[in-house]
C-alpha cells in the first residue's frame, strides 16, 4: 500500500447519504493490523478529517498480515462530489469506527491508480528501486580487451627483442 | 641432508594439481556444505552468489577459469576448475557467446601463458600426468622409448595445427542459426568428442562419463569410437615415446604462443657447456637445441615443456638456469656420485665457520 491512495467514488444523481464500500488489496507482510491506515476526507484542508469506516470482511495472507480489506464507510452527497477521499498510513491510534446506519445506498469506491507521498504518518519502510536499462551492457567487458592486448604487445616485443 | 631434486618437486606439483583438478571438488563440497545444496543443473539454488566465481554446477561447485591447462569438462563429479581454452574457444564459436563470457577469461588464459608459458604442460596438466604415469610404467617394464627425429615433431606439431583449425572451422560452420538438420549438432565441441581427456579424467575421477558407450546416431558411434581410440594412442604415446602426446596436443600449442617470450626462461651460459648431451638425452620431448645451442642464450621454444630435467642432470655449474624476469630461480650445478655437491659443500663451509 502506498502511504496515501487516493479514494474515488463514483458521484450519485441525487443527494444525501450513502455507504461507499469497497475493497483495499495489499501485499503480504505490510499491514498487520488496521490500526495502520485510516480515511480522511479532505474537506477541510490542510490535514483532512478522519473518516470512519467499517470493515465488512477480510482476508489474510498466511503470515497474519491483511491480503484484502473490504470497508465502508459514509459519504454524503457534498463529498461525493468532490470523490476526493484518501486512505492513509497511519501514525498509530484506533481508527475512526463507523457505528452509524447500516442500510444507506451503497456506492462503489475504488482505489485510484495515482498515489501521493507524504512524509507525516509515515510508518513503514519505504525504498527506491532505480532500474536503468543499459541496451548495450556487453559493451564494458571488451575493456578487457586492453589488457590483453598489452599481454600480447609485450609477448612480441619480447619475442622481437630476446637474446 | 640431501636437497630434494627438480624432479621431486615437479611430481609433487603434478601430484597436487591432478588432486586439485580433479578430486578438488570434493573438497570445496565439503567446505561449503549446507550452501550449496541442491543437486541438479546449473541453475541450483545455492547461497552463494550467481556473480560470483562459484557456483553450482551438476552436483558439485566448480570454477570456471580456464587457466591453460585445466581438467576436462565432461568429468562429471569431484572437479574444482573446468577450463580448457580448446572448449572455451570451440562453445563460444558454435554458440557465438557475448564478450562477458569469453573476455574475462581469455584474460585469465592469457596472462597465466604469459607468466610461465609452456610450464603448465610440464608442471600442471593433469592429462601429461596421467601420461607420465604411463611413462612409468614403461620404465618399470624396462622398455626403452622410440625417438622421433625433428622433422617428425615438426609434423607432429603440423598436425595439432591441424587439430586446431578442424575444431575451430568446425565449430564455426555448426552454430546454431545455420542448422540444417538436427546431425549438426553431434558434431557440437569436435576436439573434445576425440580428446582422450574426455574419457580418462572421468575415468580418474570415478565417475566414469554418460557417452563412453554411445552409439544412437552414427555420428555419435563414430565419436564414442575415435575417443576410445584416441585415449588408447595417448596411452600408447607415452608408453612407447615419452611425451609424444604433447606434440599434438591442441592446448599445448595455443600455450606454445607464450613459451618464448615469457619472462620464464630457461637460460644457458654457451661457454660452460661442454656438449655433453646429457640434456639432450634427458629431454621428455626429445628436443636437442638446448645441446646444440651456441649464441642465444635464453632457450624457450614452442615445444619446450619447461620440465628441467636438462638442468637437474647438466653436470657443468650454472651452465643451465631457470629466471623469471631475468631474476635466477635456480641453476645447475655438478653431481658426482659420492662428491659433495657444490652448494652442499658451500653449506658444510658455512656451518664449519
């Protein structure tokens, strides 16, 4: 999981409330509880407001850690217009728990593709791969040739030069 | 106390490397036991490191590294080092290997020529080891050993020309994008299909090769007969005429390019030599200029195996000498049965003082 994705809902034709659900897949080994990421709305920048959410099932790798997550959580019209949410690592703490009305129209969320890195609430080891890919890689070994030449060079020299 | 000669220190180098080449493995099984597990294909799971020089290979860890004289890579089990420059330049013609592959170790071949030239076939070769073995039990049947003439070797050395280019052409005309038929490729590495170390290190290493008998393809029979029949003329070579192998031994003659011009020489002083012939007579490769020779100094040539048995028995003092950039190793020196020899006297002088 990226430390923060964004959330898109799809927007509905009237207002009022709904219960966007959804499914958060992860690789196995980075989240271990759910206490490590949280939804926030950004309706009120800079920070966001932690949104709570319920989670309607999941799924576990087979070393304890969480392979998929399906959440829910509310959304009302105001926001669904905006389909800005964010699921975030977070710092440490209970997550917002969702104990509202159950029976809302559900809304489909998904998980955008683009991502946004952010250095608070960063609680997991994060690194760079750079991969350069070299079209001519074989190129560096024929150095080797320089030494064998000068091998050979000063092999006929003696050859050449011997008493 | 008497010093130990050249010839012991030569058969206890020979002794070692043949054990090193062949049965080193073994060894390097045991030492990294536990990181080197798994015991099928190159491609084994191993914990050390595929860029690394080691790797598995078959069952057993093995170095590539070609140095010029090296164990044969059909032998299956117990080797340490699988490099022969015949191979090396017959795979990489067929399979037209990359620059990474052949490079480094031609870099490898080149520089251990250069350093000490033909004195890898004297003092290394575990094939010429094998065959000094045969030599011995010529000795030890009391048989004496033919003499070839110079024009013979000079034939001799036509032939592994010959060898050499027949390989190289061949393995050149069987690579892969001009497959016609599937024949092709038994033809695959043609030197090493002939060479007798194909058969005998094996053999040696008891692990005795997967093609000794195979006869599938008619090209495949004719192969498993001529190795047969090339492993039973090396034996027979040094049986009846000392290093007679080594004239036409492709590897020999690819190392031959280095012998003069290596800061290795074998040196003689004209003035000390009294034309005896007694290194004429001693020579494993029945070579004569070391007798002969009048001006030039340094002796190298491209059949000289560097094996010094011409200055462990030059009974004239410093008249012969080893050097490695001009720097002596060592010389000869006069023996008498029954007289101190010179250094010996020099010890029992210094020890009197």
């Amino acid at each position: 999981m990226a430390a923060r994705t964004l959330i898109e809902v799809e927007a509905p034709a009237t207002g009022g409330k709904y219960l966007a659900t959804g499914t958060v897949e992860l690789a196995p080994g980075v989240v271990t509880d759910l206490k490590q990421f949280r939804i926030v709305s950004p309706s009120d920048e800079p920070g966001g407001q932690v949104v709570p959410f319920a989670v309607l099932s999941e799924v576990r790798w087979p070393d304890g850690s969480l392979m998929a997550v399906q959440l829910a959580f509310p959304v009302t019209a105001k926001d669904v217009a905006e389909r800005r949410y964010w699921l975030e690592s977070a710092a440490g703490g209970p997550p917002e728990q969702y104990t509202g009305p159950r029976d809302l129209p559900v809304l489909r969320f998904r998980l955008s593709e683009s991502s946004e890195p952010v250095e608070v609430h960063l609680d997991m080891d994060v690194g760079q791969l750079m991969v350069r890919i070299d079209q001519h890689p074989e190129l560096y070994y024929y150095w080797y040739l320089i030494p064998i030449a000068g091998i050979l060079g000063l092999l006929i020299w003696r050859k050449v030069h011997l008493q | 106390m008497k010093r130990p000669s050249i010839t012991f220190w030569r058969r206890l180098v020979q002794v070692s490397c043949f054990a090193f080449f062949v049965y080193g493995g073994w060894l390097a099984a045991v030492a990294l036991s536990g990181r080197a597990t798994r015991t099928s294909g190159a491609e084994a799971e191993s914990a050390i490191p595929r860029e690394s020089l080691v790797w598995t290979q078959g069952s057993l860890p093995v170095i590539d590294a070609y140095p010029p004289s090296a164990v044969c890579r059909f032998t299956a089990k117990g080797k340490a080092v699988s490099g022969c420059i015949i191979a090396l330049l017959s795979e990489s013609l067929t399979m037209a290997s990359s620059a990474r592959v052949v490079l480094p170790y031609l870099l490898v071949f080149t520089c251990a020529s250069f350093l000490v030239g033909r004195w890898w076939c004297g003092w290394v070769c575990p094939l010429s080891a094998l065959g000094d073995l045969f030599s011995a039990v010529r000795r030890w049947l009391g048989r004496d050993f033919t003499r070839f003439t110079a024009g013979w070797r000079r034939n001799l050395r036509g032939g592994a020309y010959g060898l050499l280019g027949a390989t190289l052409v061949i393995s050149w005309l069987i690579r892969p994008e001009r497959y016609k038929s599937t024949w092709q490729c038994w033809f695959f590495l043609p030197f090493c299909q002939v060479c007798p170390a194909r058969l005998a290190c094996p053999l040696v290493a008891a692990a005795p090769p997967t093609t000794w008998g195979a006869f599938g393809h008619p090209v495949q029979s004719f192969f498993t007969i001529a190795g047969w029949a090339t492993l039973g003329l090396f034996g027979a070579a040094f049986v009846t005429a000392r290093r007679l192998w080594c004239h036409v031994c492709p590897i020999g003659l690819v190392t031959s390019w280095f012998n003069r011009g290596s800061p290795l020489e074998l040196v003689k002083e004209p003035t000390r030599c009294n034309r005896c012939g007694a290194c004429a007579d001693a020579c494993p490769m029945g070579l004569t200029h070391v007798r002969d020779e009048k001006g030039h100094t340094v002796l190298n040539n491209a059949e000289c195996i560097l094996c010094l048995r011409c200055l462990e028995l030059c009974p004239r003092d410093d008249c012969l000498a080893l050097k490695f950039a001009r720097v002596p190793l060592t010389k000869s020196h006069f023996k008498v049965p029954g007289r101190p020899q010179p250094l010996a006297a020099k010890e029992q002088k210094e020890k009197s003082e």
